[in-house]
C-alpha cells in the first residue's frame, strides 16, 4: 500500500501573497509554491549586462516603461507565478497595472529567462512558452554554457542564435540590438 499526502490542494496566488517574508523568493508553479534557487555569478553578471545594455537604449530613445530585474512577480494565470530574470513593461502596459499592486498582474511584453545549471532545455521551452501564452510578445531564453539564444514570439517557431547573431528587441525595443559574441565574452573565463 502507498502512502499519498494529505494535502494536494493547489495554491494560488493570494496564498504566495499571504506567506510570511522570510527572505526567500517564491513562484507559484503549476498550483505549487517552490522556492526560487540563488542565482550563480555568471547568471547575475549576463542579467544585469542586460538590464545596463537596455536601460541605456531606453534613455536614448526617450522611452519609458517598467524595467525589472529579477525581483518583479509576474501573474500569468491561476496557477502559476514567475520573476524574469529581466523584464520590461512598456509604457501602455505598465499603465495598465492598478495602483498599489503588489506583483504583475499580467505577463510582460518581454521576458529574459538565463538558464541556471539546474535547468534542462525541456524548462526552459515550456517556460517559454507560458509567457508567450500568457500574453508576453517576445522571450529570450539564454543557455550561456552552450552560448545560445532562444526567441520566442507569438505565432512563430522559436529561432535559435549563436555567438555569431544579433539579438534585436522585435516590437518591444524596436531598434535595439545586442551582438551575442559581446554579451557572452562578458562571462568568459568564470
């Protein structure tokens, strides 16, 4: 005979909001509340790159917006929450979230996933994918081991970059672009 848990119900997001602060960072994944990991040096170096390289573009062409690091809660649907590494809100979808809220209430029009060693590429193309579905208009995942960019964008095959492409902001950051072999030569040798 097996034992099964008692408690299987799904959580929500009130319940990740009602949890006491105790210094760690949560998602609400499939129902469940799991803790996120800490992140490894070279996955802070490549986010926060990232948020440098698009903050100046958004500077330079008078743009607003919201952009996050990787604290900023994203309500994608009832069953799951996530914090992007990166995000960005533009400015019509930013002013859409009410005031005072405490997370997201929807997904943002960009969303940056870097892989940690724990990830399996399986992860982060389903990941990849609930943003997308949740209503985000461009994803980048980032495998900094194997130097590849994954981007996602609705109604489109994911297209995979090399050290040797351009990244470009589509839609969202329409004109920005990062040369992957300049990002990636940010994290050589760690």
């Amino acid at each position: 005979m097996t034992a099964n848990p008692v408690d299987q119900r799904l959580y929500t997001i009130d319940d990740l909001l009602s949890m006491p602060d105790d210094d760690k960072r949560y998602e609400l994944i499939n129902g469940e509340i799991v803790e996120m990991g800490r992140a490894n040096r070279i996955h802070t170096i490549l986010g926060t790159w990232l948020i440098v390289q698009i903050g100046i573009y958004l500077k330079a062409n008078n743009l607003e917006g919201d952009l996050c690091g990787p604290d900023g809660t994203y309500y994608l649907d009832a069953k799951n929450t996530r914090v992007p590494d990166v995000s960005y809100l533009t400015t019509a979808s930013a002013a859409k979230i009410p005031a005072g809220s405490v997370y997201n209430p929807f997904a943002p029009d960009l969303a940056v996933e870097i892989k940690s060693p724990s990830n399996r590429h399986s992860e982060m193309r389903k990941l990849a994918r609930l943003y997308i579905e949740s209503g985000a208009r461009l994803v980048w995942t980032i495998n900094y081991e194997d130097k590849i960019v994954h981007v996602y964008r609705p109604g489109q095959l994911a297209v995979e970059l090399d050290e040797d492409d351009v990244l470009d902001g589509g839609d969202v950051l329409p004109g920005f672009t990062v040369k992957l072999a300049e990002m990636f030569a940010r994290i050589e040798g760690l």
